[in-house]
C-alpha cells in the first residue's frame, strides 16, 4: 500500500504524458519489428506470450516447431525487448491509473488501481523466464516449468487486461465527474 501511495504522490500529469509518449512510440516503432522479427525466427509458429491459453504439451510443440535457431531468437528476445516491453506498459499504466483513478473515484479501493499492471509485469517476468527457460533446455524436459508457463501466460493477461479496462473504466468516470461538476 505505500507503493501505491508513493505512486499517486509522485505522478504528476507531465509524468502521465511522458509515459504515454513513451508507450505510443514504443508500440509504433518497436513492436511492429519485433513482431516481425519473431515470426520470421519462429517460422510463423505461433508463441505463447499472446496466447490466452496453453498447455506444457503445447509450450514443449512451439519449442520443437521453432529449431534451434527460433528457440535462440526466442530467448534472445525474452532477455532483451521482453524485460523492456513490460516496464514500459507498466509505467504507463501505473502512472496513468495514480493520476487518474482519484480524479475519477473517491475512496481508498480505488486509488490502488494502480498495483494491478504491476501484478501483470511481474506474471510477465515469470512467464518469459519460463517459456524462456523451456526453449532454452529443449529437448531436454522442464516437468513443473512447463506446466506454470500457461498459468502464468493466463494471470498476465488477466492483470494487463485488466489494468487497461481500469483505465477506460477510470477514464469514464472522470468524464462523468468532469460533466456533472460542468453542469453545476
């Protein structure tokens, strides 16, 4: 709970927009290339990071349908653009919902909206490193690191999803507080 007060005491509305700016250039110059990069690596395979749902058994097929050298770029890319990706929505999504959601809502529940995307990047860490450390070891087994990669895939979407659902439900509700005091 200090951390969410910390946030809503330093996030001013400049540190909003940076951090908008940051994700907008962020989802407009480099995930188009990593995408690109990934689908060329993996052969068009599909891959577990925006997969709802999976199973070990389906995690174990993408690492054989990948090759050596789609594994490699699939770690490759777990240890660089996906400790980055997540840090940058993260800030995002932390700094907007600090500043936003007491604008929009009174009362404490609220105002912690703002631990949620960070409940996503950490389930975003746990998966890649363990979808990562799947691709890394394959063809050797990894019995229980494979069977939470799913899960963990699962929560991280939940809490991204939902930060972002947060946020349009937040953006709303400081609409509808911005009209009724308009109309006053």
């Amino acid at each position: 709970m200090r951390f969410s007060n910390w946030l809503q005491q330093k996030t001013t509305g400049w540190i909003v927009l940076a951090a908008l700016l940051l994700f907008l250039a962020f989802t407009a110059l480099v995930l188009p290339r990593q995408a690109a990069q990934a689908e060329q690596a993996t052969g068009g395979a599909g891959t577990p990071d925006t997969t709802l749902f999976y199973t070990a058994d389906d995690l174990v097929g993408w690492a054989e349908a990948y090759g050596a050298e789609g594994r490699a770029a699939y770690v490759r890319a777990r240890l660089t653009f996906d400790v980055v990706w997540p840090l940058v929505y993260t800030f995002f999504l932390t700094t907007a919902l600090s500043w936003l959601m007491p604008r929009a809502f009174a009362g404490r529940m609220w105002a912690r909206a703002n631990l949620v995307p960070v409940a996503g990047m950490l389930f975003d860490f746990l998966e890649n490193g363990a979808a990562g450390l799947v691709m890394a070891r394959y063809p050797a087994a990894t019995p229980v690191v494979d069977a939470l990669a799913g899960p963990l895939t699962f929560l991280k979407w939940l809490f991204v999803g939902g930060s972002f659902a947060l946020l349009l439900f937040g953006l709303a509700g400081a609409g509808w507080r911005w009209l009724r005091r308009a109309r006053k």
